[in-house]
C-alpha cells in the first residue's frame, strides 16, 4: 500500500464530547436514504485508549481495532515475514487490540496465527474468530478438527459461517459446538454488496451472534438496511474490506485528507478509512489486515479519539461515489 503515511507515535487526542453520528444510509449510487434510528452516542475513551464497543448477546467488550489474517498471515512459517508478523502482533496486543479474524479457506494462515499466538503467549488476550468454510457436515467436522489444530487451540470466542455457504448445515453444526462450549458466540458472513440481502434475510431468521460484512467510503451500502437490522435485532458487526482490498490507497495517491482530518488526530488514509467504518454504531469492530508492524499501529490509532459526525461520514461518501 503506498500511500500510507507514517505513523506518529504519539497524537494530542481531543478531550470533548464524541461527535458520533450515524451515516446516511446510502444507496449504490452514493444518494442519501433516510437514516434509521441510532442509539445513543456513546462516551470518548480515554487518553490513549481503543474505542470499545459492546457485543449485544452479551455485553462483552472488545476494542473495535481488530486484525484479519487474508494474505498477509499466509507466509511460510520462520520466514523473514513470518519473522516480521512476529513484531507486528506484538504491536497490535499491546496497542490494545484483541479481535482476530482468520479462516482456514486463508491457504495457512490458520497455522501462521496458530504458531504465533502460541509463541507470544498471546492466545488468552486474544478474541479469536474463525469460519466453516465447507459443503457437508462431515467436511465440516473434519475441517473444524484442522483448524483448532492448526489454531493450536481447543476453543474460538467466534466460529462464523464463511460467506453464508451450505449455512442450513453450517449453522446448525455451529450451534452444537457453541453449545459443548466450543465457541462462545457463532456467525454469518459475506464481502459483496450483491448478498446483503442475503445476509440480511439469513440473520433476520436466524438470529446468530454476529455477521460479517463489508462496508468503507466507496462501498457503503451496508448501512441502508443491513447495519440497521443488525443494530435493532441486537447482533454485533465485523467489518471486512474496509480498504477496498487496497484498491482505496491507489484513489487517494497524493490526494490531502479533508481540511478537518487534524482536528480528529487523523494522520493518514487508512486511519481515516477504518474511523469511518467504526464511526457507524452499528460496527463492533473492524479487520483489516496487515503484516508490517508500522502499518499495524497506524491501523490502531485508528481507533483512537473521537469518531467522525455524520456531516463528516457523508462527505467520504461523496467523494468516493
């Protein structure tokens, strides 16, 4: 990604209220929708600390900075990479970040995250999600078995339905392993505008703990029905592909953050990407991945500081329509 700035170590953080405000629903042309009801704004963290977001079938707290693993944990263990992911997890458990998104379709990322929680003693800190990513119950069974071994864990704090396949069989599964204590919450996911409704239909009837979904400044249609339902039916959000699959850091290349970026702490783009993403109060965190430690503490101050109003969410979107 080449347009990230670097990263500040350190950032005068505003001390005022929250100016958090929802995001107009949006429509795939970038037209304003009616907003749905938001709930109330919550408080600024403190000095220095993540935003925390409540996940409702529980009221368990996370810090809505996470961590995924697609393509940048998917490097062959004990190489200079992996060497690198090394210092990069460190940076993200000790910035404060816990919620981790991987899944065994990630080529071996599994085993990459696996080694490394392990190595770092990281796991306890660690919200571990994961998916079922398979066709029939015995694939599943047999998938879910590779991926706590490759996990190097018996338990996950979320095992999700990988981009709603076979998902009348998935879940069900899901549900039995989040009954003999296997997970503690279950999911639903997807990454295309295309099966929103899908999404929506499925969790509507389905009611899971959470759904994934992908949402950012040029594809923000998640918040028109789906962000909504999710919030009224009390299920927590993961956000995917918050960068576009980095396809926004080439639109931005030598273009200036908005005049009012500063007056957040906003010091780079993709700062400015996930504070959008976590700014719908929908949104109990966001994913983005990443292998080089600078990256990964700029991705976390992200989620530091007030999030941005809704005047300020709205301009995003129309200046990537």
């Amino acid at each position: 990604m080449r347009t990230r700035r670097d990263f500040l170590t350190t950032v005068s953080l505003a001390a005022g209220g929250l100016a958090l405000a929802p995001l107009a629903a949006c429509s795939g042309n970038g037209a304003a929708q009616p907003a749905a009801p938001m709930p109330a704004t919550p408080a600024p963290p403190a000095a220095g600390a993540l935003v925390m977001r409540t996940i409702p079938a529980t009221g368990e707290q996370v810090p809505a900075i996470g961590a995924g693993t697609s393509g940048s944990y998917e490097v062959p263990l004990g190489s200079a990479d992996y060497n690198t992911l090394q210092e990069t997890i460190q940076v993200f458990f000790e910035g404060g970040g816990r919620v981790f998104d991987t899944s065994p379709n990630y080529t071996n990322a599994d085993e990459v995250l696996g080694a490394l929680l392990d190595e770092g003693g990281w796991r306890e800190r660690c919200f571990l999600a994961t998916k079922i990513a398979a066709d029939s119950r015995a694939e599943m069974e047999a998938q879910w078995a590779e991926s706590r071994r490759r996990l190097r864990t018996d338990r996950v704090e979320l095992l999700q339905v990988h981009n709603l396949r076979a998902w009348e069989i998935a879940l069900p599964y899901a549900r039995e392993l989040k009954a003999q204590g296997a997970t503690k919450y279950i999911g639903l996911t997807h990454f295309v505008e295309r099966s929103h409704a899908d999404l929506e239909r499925v969790m509507r009837a389905e009611k899971p703990d959470f759904i994934q979904v992908n949402y950012s400044v040029n594809a923000p249609e998640a918040a028109r029905s789906l962000l909504p339902a999710a919030q009224e039916l009390g299920v927590a959000v993961l956000v995917n592909r918050a960068f576009d699959d980095g396809k926004l850091f080439a639109e931005v290349q030598g273009r200036a953050l908005p005049g009012w970026a500063a007056e957040l702490g906003i010091t780079s783009w993709a700062q400015m990407f996930l504070k959008f993403a976590i700014s719908h109060p929908a949104v109990t965190a966001v994913i983005p991945a990443t292998g080089k430690p600078d990256r990964q503490a700029d991705n976390l101050q992200a989620g530091r500081g007030e999030l941005l109003s809704r005047a300020q969410q709205e301009e995003l979107v129309a200046m990537f329509a």
